[in-house]
C-alpha cells in the first residue's frame, strides 16, 4: 500500500475519526501503522505534554510507539487556522522539518498516514498550503467528505485541486460528521459523489458517541482492497 495524505472537504469534517478507523483497519491486517499530523492547532486540555487531541487519538491507537516530534513536528496552542497559530507563536513551518520527520517514521512502520489540518488548501504560511505536503512527501490522497449540505461541491472542488497538482486520488470516505438525523437526500448525494469523483469509495462511516472501540467500528465499515490492491 502507498503513503497517504488524509484530507477532507472542510475543517470538522471527521478526517481524525476516518484516519483512526483506517489505522485500527490496517492493524488488523498485520500491518505496522504510523500515523502523522504534521501540523496541529489546539492543545488537548489536561494533557501531560502539549499534545493536540488528534495526535493523542493516533498515539493511543498505535501504542505510543513512536515519538511525538515526529508524529507532530508542529504544535500550536491556539485552535485556529493553523498559519496564524504559528505566526503568534513567532514560528513558521517548514516542510524540510516535516519531510526528515516523515523519512524517520517511515524507517520505524510498515505504512505512513498523514493527515492535513483543515482543507486542502488552507494556508500553511504565508506562502505555503497543506497541499504543498502531499505534493512534497509524494503521497496519494484519501478525501473525506462531511456528508451536510454542501458536500457535492466541496468534494468536487477538492477533488479538481488534488488531481491539479498531480496527486492521485486513492478513494474517499463518506462521514456523517454529527449526531442526529442524516443529511436530507443523503443517499442521493452519495451516489452523485460515486458518480462524479472518479476514484473508489472506501466506505460510509457515522457518528459514534461512544470513543470506546469507536475507532474498530469504524474500521468495519471500510473497503480497503482499492488501497491494498497493486
């Protein structure tokens, strides 16, 4: 299986949930899984370290087994876009930083997902997007899409700046990203995104208000022989 880069159409999406559920997925399948955010913003209260709360979901799915300065080169404390964060913190990222930190995990497991914070193309610093990450790891790309009024379009969109840059489209998930009932046509939305993205769906994943084993279930769910396949 190639390296991926988790996206998704927008930011609250469940690409965190989605990357859990493919990495319980592959472990089940005897694989040895690392999983990265290169860049965070928001620092999970109570933490022992400055640890965003989806890095601590990663590390606890894959046993702490690999160390934080490579799983999250960056970590800002503030919950926003995350060029700001890093620009009140009088720091600016730089993808050499993360492209050694990817090199070093992908030395130590069988397989790398990394994960974007946002969309694609939010800004990265002033010159720079989280597009320019899959562009310089040479990572395919799995899209999440949050399946709420406006997905057709987010996903489509998002979709055209993948394969924009020369990034294949590895397959999408589909997230119910909230409690309560489904978005209104779901089932139409979700064949007009099977339609139209012109790569495999990997699954349909819905909310779990129970984090307890959330990330297995979710991992049910999914269709990994487009990833597995040569």
């Amino acid at each position: 299986m190639n390296n991926c880069f988790i996206t998704g159409t927008d930011t609250g999406v469940g690409k965190t949930f989605a990357t859990c559920a493919l990495i319980a997925a592959l472990q089940a399948r005897g694989l040895d899984v690392a999983a990265m955010k290169p860049v965070a913003a928001g620092v999970a209260p109570g933490a022992g370290l400055a640890m965003n709360e989806d890095v601590a979901a990663y590390q606890d799915l894959t046993g702490h087994r690999h160390p934080l300065h490579l799983v999250n080169p960056y970590c800002f404390h503030d919950a926003i876009a995350p060029h700001i964060a890093a620009a009140r913190q009088g720091v600016v990222p730089d993808l050499s930083v993360i492209h050694t930190a990817y090199n070093r995990l992908a030395e130590r497991a069988d397989v790398i997902l990394v994960e974007g914070a946002g969309g694609f193309l939010v800004p990265l610093t002033e010159e720079a997007s989280m597009a320019d990450v899959p562009v310089r790891l040479h990572l395919d790309v799995i899209l999440v899409v949050g399946m709420r009024l406006g997905c057709l379009n987010h996903a489509l969109l998002t979709a055209e700046a993948i394969r924009a840059r020369g990034l294949a489209l590895a397959g999408w998930i589909a997230n119910t990203p909230a409690p309560g009932e489904p978005m209104n046509a779901y089932d139409e939305n979700l064949s007009t995104l099977r339609l139209r993205l012109g790569a495999p769906m990997l699954g349909a994943l819905r909310f779990d208000p129970d984090p307890q084993g959330a990330a297995q279930r979710a991992a049910a769910l999914l269709q990994l022989s487009p990833l597995l396949e040569p």
